[in-house]
C-alpha cells in the first residue's frame, strides 16, 4: 500500500509558512506549525471547487479546511475524507511517512545545497507514494546556486507525476491539467 491516493488529481505542499524567515527550526516546538497542504479541485455542492486542507504533523491543532475564497469549511467532503483515510490507514506506512518529513525538515537547509541531495530527497519520498523516477528532471539555477529541483515520476499504470523541491517546500502532485506544474515541464 501506498500514499499515491493523496496525490491522484491533487496536490500536497509541505512547509511550515514561516520559510525564508531564516530562522533556525525547532521541528519539535508546536510553535512551529508544520503541515501538509493538500490542494485539490473537488466537487462541493456539485461544483468543482478548489478545497485546501492542512494537516499539522509536529501538533495537535485542528486540521483545517477551506475553500478558494478562504472560507472555512465545516467538514471535508465524504469521498475526500475517505481517500485520506485509506492513504493513512496503515499505521505503520503513516510512521514512515511521517519520520521522512521530520528528518528532510530537520536539515531542509541543505536540501538544495546540490542536485545529488535534492534527488535523493525526492528518491526516498517517492517510495511512500509508489512512484517511480521517468529520468526527467528540471533544474533552476540563479548565478549557479540551486533553487528549485523538479523531478517527473510514473506510476505502475504509466501515470506522471512531479515532486518539487525549492528553498520554501516541498511540491508533489499528479500532472493531470488541475496541478500548476504540469505546464512548467515540456513535454513533446
């Protein structure tokens, strides 16, 4: 089992929205907030709506919900609820996922300090969801320093899909026309 259900059609950003402040972290302090955004264009009131939920992973708050506008939600829609729940319902599986986060973000600094480390980031990441590297990468280079390394993935059934890492967080979606970086990759 895998995490992919997180990511088919979606979009999650890991970060702790306090990046480029160039504090040093304290991962364990819930003053801290570290989550996951997950971004996805999913049917409310039978429309598709863009719904956005953070997830702490270093406190206990909430879990919060919103539309595009901002505004809170109530409750996560029945079939997005399930599909978060089946994505983390092996326990174990979840563990992982989650050490991996803490540990890439313990030394986030470092992770663009070369194309070597940012894909091996990315590497370790992509086997929580499945996902296997297609050798295509893009690179953003600013007076030869690292800033951005993308890299396009494919499931089993020859889905494609990026992971993105740059100086503020980590990006992993599917490329399926919904996801922002979909445009960004040139393909033939």
């Amino acid at each position: 089992m895998s995490l992919k259900g997180l990511i088919e059609n979606q979009t999650i950003i890991i970060d702790d929205h306090k990046r480029g402040s160039r504090e040093i972290k304290n991962w364990d302090s819930e003053s801290n907030d570290v989550h996951i955004d997950k971004t996805t264009n999913f049917p409310v009131d039978g429309k598709r709506q863009k719904i956005r939920i953070r997830v702490p992973i270093n406190s206990s708050r909430p879990i919060k919900i919103e539309n595009q506008k901002k505004d809170n939600l109530k409750q996560i829609p029945k079939q997005l609820e399930r599909e978060i729940k089946k994505a983390f319902e092996n326990t174990g599986k979840r563990r992982e996922f989650i050490l991996e986060i803490i540990d890439i973000l313990k030394d986030f600094e470092t992770s663009l300090n070369n194309e070597d480390r940012a894909k091996q980031i990315l590497e370790n990441l992509s086997n929580h969801f499945g996902l296997k590297w297609t050798g295509e990468k893009i690179t953003t280079y600013v007076e030869e320093v690292l800033m951005a390394y993308t890299e396009v993935f494919e499931d089993k059934r020859g889905g494609n899909f990026f992971m993105k890492i740059d100086r503020e967080k980590i990006e992993i979606g599917e490329n399926s026309g919904y996801a922002k970086q979909f445009g960004k990759i040139n393909r033939k």
